[in-house]
C-alpha cells in the first residue's frame, strides 16, 4: 500500500486548506492514521492522530482549528486546517500505523506555506 497525499499549497493567515491522503489500497479500519509535520532543519512533530476506534489527538497548536477524518471507504484520510497561521508552514506528511505489526506507511509529503 502506498499514500498519495495533496492538498498543500499557499495560503494567507486565517485563511483554510484540506489535505487528503489517499491509500492505493485499502488502509484498514482498525489501524490508525494521522498527520506529521515537518519544518526544515527541525525534528517532525505529530499534528494529528486517530485511532481505528476514532479516537483524535491533537497538538496544542492545532486545537480547534484543524480536524483530521477518514473515510475507510475511499481508503483516504483528511486533515482540515483552518485559520492557518505562518507558524503553521511545514511539509506535511500522512501515515497510517498497522495495529497488528505496528509498521508505518508514509505519504510523501505536501507542502503548506501560510503567508502573513
């Protein structure tokens, strides 16, 4: 299986971007699935997780203004971002955890740049 994610791009502070990441095949409802973020020169800091179960965990920084989903049907998971801030800029990049032999799968990237 293999993660295709996009959705990144320009945005201006306050301003919204959804990211998507979809699997080419399926990601399996028990793993979980989330988000990391990277900024260059610093260490990848988690954004967002979820159980197979649903359960969310967020970074402080991004507490209610973005919110990860999947849809175990399309075999994708999303990452709304709202009201970015600049210090919201990085790479991001999608994983899914497998539950069983506890391995990742990473999607390549997709570049967020929040303007000011």
């Amino acid at each position: 299986v293999q993660l295709q994610a996009s959705g990144g791009g320009l945005a201006r502070a306050g301003g919204s971007l959804r990211l998507s990441c979809v699997a080419t095949g399926a990601i399996g409802s028990r793993n979980a699935v989330g988000w990391y973020r990277q900024v260059s020169g610093k260490q990848r800091e988690l954004v967002t997780s979820m159980t197979g179960g649903g359960d969310t965990n967020y970074a402080d920084s991004v507490k209610g203004r973005f919110t990860i989903s999947r849809d175990n049907a399309k075999n994708a998971v999303y990452l709304q971002m709202n009201n970015l801030q600049p210090e919201d800029t990085a790479v991001y990049y999608c994983y899914v955890h497998h539950w069983i032999t506890q391995s990742y799968i990473w999607g390549q990237g997709t570049q967020v740049t929040v303007s000011s």
